[in-house]
C-alpha cells in the first residue's frame, strides 16, 4: 500500500521535529547533566528530580499543563502577548518546547552517568595544563564521553518519534503543521482505516527495533568507558 501525501507529510514533520529537539537536548542536556554530576546538594537532587519528571509523569498531564503555561492566560503566554510575540499552542515551536521538556531526561541521565563516571582526574590533568572549564569540557570531557552522547542522541531522537500525549496535549492535530506520526496514526484508527494504520505502525516497529540496536551495539563501548577501559 502506497503512502498518502498526508502519510510523507506526517513523516517529514515527525524527523523534522525528533532532529531539532534531539540538538537542543543536547545543547541543553549537556551542561545541566554536567551540572547536576558536580556535587550532592540538596538544590541539585531537587533539580534532579524535576529533570527526571517527565518519565513518570503522564504526557497527557505534562501537555495539559504546558498547554496552560504557554497559553494566552498562562504566565508565558501572557509575556509572549505583551512582547507581540505570537503564541506556541498548535504551532510547531510549540512542539518543540514540550518535545524538549519531555525527551530531556532520556538525554541527560545517560550523560549523567557517565559525567560521574569519568571522575576527576581528566580534569585535574587538564588544569595542570592551563585549560580553563569550558575548554576542558569541550576537550577533554566530552570526547571522553562520546558513547554517553552517542547514546543520548539516539534516545532522545527515537524518543521524540514516538510521542502522542504531550503533541496531541500541545499541538494538536492540524496538517502540514503538527500532525506528526503518531497523530496519523492515530487519525487512521480513528476513522477504521487499519491497512493504513499497520503501514505506519509497521514502520514505528521497525525504526524502534533498529534503535534499540543501535543502543545495544553502543553498550559495550558504554561499558568499557564505565570500567576505563577507553
């Protein structure tokens, strides 16, 4: 069964929104699980906690209250009013604010991990050396912990793919616009279009077993960078 212009629309939109989410988790998933490696106040733990939120919580609950944060009687939606700027209901950018909120923690546990891991000798040596924090991390932390972000990309990117509650909760189901694949999916079953249904389900089975592989086959090196191995 072919797919429909809806179906590549739907896809299209779903990479597009899994790409520029799984780079801005990074962005900010780097220094906060950086961050949050660094020491054991309570401040930290507490931030911890909220970071790590979104794997218990139901999407549905974080998207509801997103919705009313970022909505025109919420606090930002208000500041976002006065500025002129327009509103991130149903739009994409608005997917994108709660993809990051939502797939952050899948990125920066992994980092976290092995942030800790790495202890602090690399940076004792840097220092000797005349490196300053940043360029320390940049050159010494992270390509020591290539496998850590490997694995947050891929999880974070597989992760976005998948998510229906906080998009239907946020972005709702408009066409060329939010309607990613998940919504399609879901619009298929709606209106007992199976056939079309099992396609795009199919092709979610199978790009989530290819994740998953591809994290399997990155756990050894995670494994030989938690012993010291590399």
């Amino acid at each position: 069964m072919l797919l429909t212009p809806e179906d590549w629309s739907a896809i299209r939109l779903s990479l597009k929104l899994a790409s520029v989410t799984t780079v801005l988790t990074l962005a900010v998933g780097a220094p906060l699980a950086w961050w949050l490696s660094r020491g054991e106040g309570w401040w930290r733990r507490f931030c911890g906690a909220v970071v790590t939120m979104p794997l218990v919580l139901p999407p549905t609950v974080l998207g509801f209250y997103l919705l009313v944060f970022l909505g025109p009687f919420g606090p930002v939606g208000r500041l976002f009013g006065q500025l002129g700027f327009r509103l991130l209901p149903f739009t994409f950018s608005g997917l994108v604010t709660a993809s990051v909120i939502f797939s952050l923690p899948f990125v920066v546990q992994p980092l976290q991990n092995a942030f800790e891991a790495l202890g602090e000798r690399p940076l004792e040596a840097a220092a000797t050396l005349g490196a300053g924090p940043l360029d320390a991390f940049l050159t010494v932390i992270v390509p020591q912990t290539r496998p850590a972000f490997l694995t947050a990309a891929v999880m974070g990117f597989a992760h976005t793919i998948g998510e229906f509650g906080v998009v239907l909760m946020i972005g709702g189901n408009i066409p060329n616009v939010t309607r990613v694949l998940s919504m399609q999916i879901y619009v298929y079953v709606e209106t007992i279009e199976y056939a079309r249904a099992h396609v795009l389900a199919g092709g979610m089975v199978f790009f989530s077993v290819a994740a998953m592989l591809v994290l399997q086959i990155l756990k050894p090196r995670r494994e030989k960078f938690a012993q010291g191995r590399i």
